[in-house]
C-alpha cells in the first residue's frame, strides 16, 4: 500500500517495499510513473496516464490496471484501487496496489491450452476424415495460421530417397509468398534441419535482430514481415520423420513450456497419420504387384507359350521355307518371354530397391548401351548426368524394343536431350507408324488395348512410367511431327539434373 500527496509517494508499508524490492523509506518522494515502464500497454506514457487517474479519483474512489516494475526490475501486472482521503487539512490518495500477474498468466495458459486442445481435436479429426493426406495438412495449416495469426505456417514432407523435405502446403502473408520460392525444399543432413529430419528434435528459438543463427532459409524475407521467433516441430511416428511443421511467428506473444509440448504432440499425431497412410500404401501396392504378376502370368507368358505349341505343331508337318517361317515364330515368342521375364526382374528389383542407391549416372552411354543390334539409331550426344541408378536402361531397352517391334525393322530411331532449369529433357522419336490420339492417354497403363495393335504393348511402358517416377521424372507420348500422328511417335522422358543434388 502507498500514501500519495499529490503524485508523490508520502508514506510506504513493508509490503510496497517487498513488492519494488527496496526499503519503504526508499520510496518516498518518488512517483508511480518512476517505479513503471514509459509506456503502459495500452501505449499511453505512464506519468501521463498516472496524472489522468489521480485526477479521476480525486472525485471518488477508482480501479485500474497497471503493469510496475518490481523487484528485480520485472515488469508485474497489477490491479490498483485509488481511494481519496483526508488527513487533516490535506487531501491523500491511498494506491492499493494487488500483483495479478500469477492470476493473468494462469488464465492465458488456461486459453492457451483451449486453443492448442481444439487444434488437436481439429487436426485428429482431419487426418482421420480426410481420405487424400494433402487436403488433411490443409486443414491443420489453416488451423495453425488462425492461432498463431500474422505468421508463416508450412508444412513438409521428407523425401529420404532424395534427401530432402518437400513443401506440401504453405499459408503466409501475400507479399512475402514470391520470397519463399527457393524453400520448397529443404535438405535433410544440414543443420538446422538434420536435427528436425534425422534426430526428430523440436525447435524453438528467438529471431533477434533478424537473425537466427540456428534456423536458415528466411533472411531474404525477414526484412519484410520481421519475424520474431521460429518454430519447427518434427512429424513422427516409432522413430520415423515423415516430415515438418514449420512457423515463423510474428510478434511479442511467447510460445510457453505447454504450448510447445502440445505442438509436440500434435506433430506426432501426424506422424502417426502419415505413416498410417504410407502403410496402407504399401498394402495396396503389394496388391497391386500382386495382381501385375498374375496379369503377366496369365497374358503375356500364356501368350508366349502358345505361340511356342502353336508353331511346333506346326513345324510337324512342314518343310523348306514354312518350316523356317515356323521356327521363326517360336524364336520370335521365346524372345518375348525373355523379354517378360527380364522385365519381371526389373519391377522386383525396383520393389527390393529404395533410392539409396541413387547417384549421378552419365546418360549418353546408358542411351547407346540400350540400343538393339542392327538399328537405325541417331543420337545427339549432349554429355549430361541425371539422378538414377543402373535400373534406369529399362526405359530405353523397352523404348527401343517397342519402336522395332511395332515401326519393323528398318525403322529411324532418333533421340535428342536438353536441359531446362533443373531437368533433362529427354526425346525418343521413331518414324514409325504412330499412335493415334486418342490412345496416347492411356498408353501406359497395362495391357491397354490400342486402336492399331491386337493386344496392348505389354508391360514394358508400364515399366518405363514407373522408373521415371522412382526417379522423381516422368513420361510421356506426343507425335514426332505436330498435327501427324501417322507420321511417327516421340516419347519425352523428364528426369532430374544430377546438378540440382549438387546444390543441395
């Protein structure tokens, strides 16, 4: 308690004192605006705002908030009862000052824990209701951007075969959106992130200055939108990072020791979700495999072996020419089921495989090593290295195969490269007979069965799609000559540049 004449402090018990951290005595002659920051937190100066409220209770008793600086110069909230009195001819106030701030703290994490628990409710709700991952992350990035207001919330996914963590939805402040383009990806070993993405650790950590040296990948954008502290909790589940959640926050408001341990849990909640969804994945595919097996088993080996029967009976009975019209045949089916089944091998060695063993690979002589004897081939050597691994001839084995088998055996076959950004753009063009329009969408899906062919292209296109994939590529048809279908195919593959690893 404090006795003010005027605006100075006349008397002070042993509790004021307590309070400021200085004997009683010492805070005689001195005013509350001293003992208080310059600015209260509703921006006006405290002697200004002090002068108001004396005057105000001047004319009876009045209550307000105040935040003082107290023992240990920390800045205390208080509430403060003003009361008029008199002491023998004078008038005195009597300041009852009463410390709130444990009070105003345990409501905020009251609030806090509020909010973050009906964020948890919203997020185990979206995984588990939404069937596509991408529009669950949504939601929660959504929900994040409502509680923590003027911030950048992104949320990645890691691509350990690849190294890196890819960005799978952003929400942040229009104007800086163009500045975050180079953050799409983020790599995996380098720290900071080697400690989010490889020992599955939380970051919080202060932004001051506009810098945070233990957090990279925002100085470009900090000087627009000044954020004051990072956030980047992992996504895990049994020991496995599926990827991040990272926050820049913008503005004084504290992340505490509660809402970081439920930013935790909500982390591992996804986590939990991601690796739910991948599992189911790995289900369906394998069923998948399963049923690409049986297919082949059924279609092409079947085939192959009835065209075997077939010209053996065949060859019985015949002689001269027919007879080696006849063993034509069974050579010709038999080199389909080699075929077969050095595609069978392939697809189990991508299964087996993951993309550890992903490296630089030389294009030109993977490209000149899958030609077959005796073809009309033109190769425009361009010198360049994309991301791969020995499995990545297939495509050209099968590409080439299919361009003799269906163009005949004089058939050009003619492939160029170039470069686009970070890419390698790859085409194999044929003079052959083409594929009509109206085929190329489905072209290389499984035993598709085109316009211009009696039974679809097997399995060997199918193989290609799903090594341009696994190498983060992809494929597809076009005509050689724009507008001429019948004139020849081109089938453009894309791949990465084994120079964006390097920049990594």
């Amino acid at each position: 308690m404090l006795l003010l004449d005027r605006d100075r402090i006349a008397e002070a018990n042993t509790a004021a004192g307590e309070f400021f951290g200085v004997p009683p005595d010492q805070l005689i002659g001195r005013t509350p605006a001293e003992l208080s920051p310059e600015y209260q937190p509703d921006g006006i100066r405290a002697e200004d705002k002090m002068h108001h409220l004396l005057g105000e209770a001047g004319k009876g008793p009045i209550k307000a908030f105040w935040v003082h600086r107290a023992a240990g110069g920390i800045e205390r909230e208080t509430s403060v009862t003003l009361t008029p009195i008199r002491v023998g001819k004078r008038s005195r106030i009597v300041a009852t000052v009463r410390d709130v701030t444990p009070l105003l703290d345990a409501g905020r994490r009251i609030e806090s824990q509020n909010r973050l628990l009906t964020m948890t409710n919203t997020v185990i709700t979206a995984i588990h209701r939404e069937e596509k991952l991408e529009d669950a992350l949504t939601i929660i990035a959504d929900e994040l951007n409502s509680i923590f207001g003027l911030s950048i919330i992104s949320i990645y996914l890691t691509d350990h075969d690849a190294g890196e963590a890819a960005l799978m939805v952003i929400r942040a402040p229009q104007d800086c959106l163009d500045e975050l383009s180079e953050y799409e990806r983020l790599p995996l070993d380098k720290e900071p992130y080697a400690a989010v993405y490889q020992r599955g650790e939380a970051i919080f950590c202060d932004i001051l200055n506009l810098k945070c040296p233990e957090v990279t990948g925002f100085a470009e954008y900090a000087t627009r939108i000044a954020p004051t502290r990072a956030i980047i909790i992992p996504l895990i589940a049994d020991g496995t990072i599926h990827g991040s959640i990272n926050i820049y926050k913008i503005g004084e408001e504290i992340v505490d020791p509660d809402e970081q341990s439920h930013l935790i849990g909500i982390g591992r909640e996804i986590g939990g979700a991601i690796q739910a969804q991948r599992i189911k994945e790995e289900v369906r595919d394998a069923h998948d495999m399963a049923n690409l097996f049986l297919d082949i088993l059924i279609h092409d080996v079947n085939n192959a072996h009835m065209a075997i029967e077939a010209g053996l009976d065949l060859m019985m009975d015949a002689e001269g020419e027919e007879r080696c019209q006849h063993a034509g045949i069974i050579r010709s089916a038999l080199k389909s089921a080699a075929e077969i089944h050095q595609n069978v091998m392939m697809i189990r060695r991508i299964r087996e495989r993951g993309g550890e063993s992903f490296r630089p690979v030389a294009l030109d002589p993977i490209i000149k090593g899958a030609v077959p004897p005796r073809t009309n081939f033109r190769l425009t050597e361009s010198g360049v290295s994309v991301i791969a691994d020995d499995l990545i001839s297939g495509i050209f084995t099968n590409l080439f195969s299919n361009a003799k088998k269906h163009g005949g055996p004089d058939v050009m076959i003619e492939v160029t490269t170039e470069m686009r950004g970070d890419r390698v753009i790859i085409t194999v063009a044929d003079d052959g007979p083409g594929i009509p329009d109206q085929d190329k969408r489905r072209l290389f899906e499984r035993y598709t069965r085109l316009s211009t062919v009696s039974r679809g292209l097997g399995i060997g296109l199918f193989l290609c799609r799903t090594l341009a994939s696994r190498y983060g590529g992809g494929i597809r048809v076009d005509n050689r000559i724009p507008g001429h279908p019948e004139k020849g195919s081109a089938f453009i593959l894309t791949l990465r540049s084994s120079e964006m690893r390097d920049q990594l």
